[in-house]
C-alpha cells in the first residue's frame, strides 16, 4: 500500500551562484511537480501563495521561488549585473533540474506569470525535455504594443466615466513609452481603478487578502517591497521591450494560456493574437470570466480544476 508522505517547507538554495529562496509544499511528495514564476519584475509569491494554491496540494507538489532580487530572495548586494533577464531563465533552468533530481522525476508543470511568462516561455522554447506543459497566466506577447492598449483602455474608461482627474493626470504623461515609473504608476493607478487590473477589488487587497504571516517571515514585507523597487528598477525597460511573438515563436510541449476575460495590465488580445500564431505540439486557451491580470488568484477554484484536469491529461 502507498504512503503518502507530505512537504510544507521554505528553504534556501543556490541558483547562478546567488541564495534564493523556494517553498515546497503538497500532500503527496511523489505528485507531479508544479513550479510558479512570479510576477512584477519583483512581486515575489511565497509569502501570499499558501491560500491561492491550498486545493493544488493535493495533485502537486507546489513551488513558489522568490526570484533573484525579489521577496526572501533579495540582497542588496545585487546590482544591475546579476538582473539581466538571461540569468532569471537560467536560474528557473538549474532549479527545475534540482527538482527533477530531488524529487526523482522526469519533468516538471511550468507555470508563468505576467514577466515570469516571459522567463516561462523562454525556458520552455529552450528545454522541452524537462517540461510537460507551459501555462502562461497574464502572457506577456508584445510589451510596447500592449502598453499602448492599456493605455488608450484607460484613458477610453476614464472618458467613459466622465472622471476628469484621471483624464487630465493621463493626458498629461501621455502614451507610452513612458518618460518614468512615476508616469507608468500613474497609468497603473487609474487601470486598477477602472479593473483592467483586478476584477474585483484592487491588486493590494488581493495580496492582503492572501498574505499568510507563516510564509512572510521576519521584516519579509519590508523585503517584499524592496524587493519589487529594486526588481523594477533594473527590469522594467528590459520587460518593456519583449516581443515574444517575435522572439519565442515556438515551444514544442503543449500550451495552455489561462487568460482573463477583463485583462488590460497585459492586455488579453494579444495572448489571443500569440496563441494563434505560436508553433506548439497542443495548443489551448482557458478563459477565466471573472478576472483580469491574476486568474490564478482570482478564482482559484476555477484554476485547480483546470490543473487537475487539463495538465494532468497532458502527463498521462
């Protein structure tokens, strides 16, 4: 008879020479392993990931890494150097191989998210052989082209509400690309006001609601929010320039791209448009009626179901 034993840990290890953070956990260590790249640069997931992923525990094991520079990950040692967005795919490549070894399989669920969908698609294009699916969440496709979409999204809302302050203070930075992250915050303010970010409620409530102060750590929200400044600082204009559709026209495992039907943070028209042109073995694309940029988040139910349905046929 089987026995299942179970993980709940977060712990240190070594990827590209630096000490980053991953947690484990699941009811059953000998379930398919399904590994999260967060989003942001920086929005670092560990701390506010236990509640979301509860109902995966029991067909995965779950893995959240703070990435380099992010979360219990950051260091302010690092400087611009160690954020080149290659070293962040090679990372997620030594750590999916550390998995696979530890855990004695053969290939991993690579799931990405917003800029982790850049590192998730990379990574997949580049070693198939340890992944039997990518699942982008958020997909990033064409970043100049969806910043300007997001842009005429918010300003259109804003007209539509008659809300003359976010009019003016959007008129005023003007389209993208913008001179700052001060013009882009101001975007991304009146977008969360108007839910092209989060469905229902704000990006901020949704991180409180499912922040877990057994995961966060000694001064981890102050390391969170370093964190995220740091990360955007020196991988906001690299992310700004990614043409996935361009640069990562095939990945050759199933792909599944889980999309919010009110998306306009990485707008959802163009993971439609990449879907339709990207070259893959399957190809399928789950639409979460109720959610903007975090479906995961958002209506985790509906997520799990599709994690233990759909990705379980493709392992089978």
């Amino acid at each position: 008879m089987h026995k299942q034993y179970g993980i709940d840990v977060i712990e240190k290890i070594n990827l590209g020479g630096i000490v980053q953070w991953i947690s484990l956990r699941s009811k059953d260590i000998e379930k398919p392993i399904l590994l999260f790249l967060h989003g942001g640069p920086g929005t670092a997931q560990i701390a506010f990931s236990r509640k979301s992923q509860r109902l995966l525990e029991y067909d995965f094991v779950v893995v959240n890494w703070d990435q380099r520079g992010a979360g219990r990950s950051f260091n302010s040692h690092l400087n611009k150097n160690d954020m080149q967005i290659e070293k962040f795919i090679t990372d997620a490549e030594e750590l999916t191989i550390a998995l696979l070894n530890r855990f004695n399989q053969k290939k991993i669920i690579l799931v990405g998210n917003s800029w982790g969908s850049i590192i998730g698609a990379y990574l997949s294009a580049k070693r198939p052989d340890l992944i039997y699916a990518y699942v982008g969440i958020g997909q990033v496709a064409n970043m100049e082209k969806g910043e300007i979409i997001s842009y005429q999204f918010t300003l259109d809302e804003a007209r539509r509400k008659n809300n003359k302050k976010a009019v003016k203070e959007l008129e005023f930075i003007g389209k993208p690309p913008y001179k700052d992250l001060r013009s882009a915050g101001v975007q991304r303010k009146w977008l969360a006001a108007f839910n092209g970010q989060v469905y229902k409620g704000t990006a901020i409530g949704m991180f409180i609601k499912n922040m877990s102060l057994r995961d966060i750590g000694f001064f981890g929200l102050s390391k969170w929010v370093r964190g995220i400044m740091f990360s955007l600082k020196h991988l906001e204009d690299h992310q700004n320039k990614e043409n996935l559709i361009k640069n990562v026209p095939e990945i050759s495992v199933p792909v599944f791209f889980c999309c919010g039907r009110h998306d306009y943070n990485v707008p959802f028209e163009l993971s439609v448009e990449y879907l339709e042109v990207l070259r893959s073995p399957q190809k399928e694309m789950i639409w979460f009626e109720k959610s903007a940029h975090a479906p995961h988040f958002e209506e985790p139910e509906r997520f799990q179901k599709f994690c233990s349905t759909r990705l379980k046929e493709v392992m089978d």
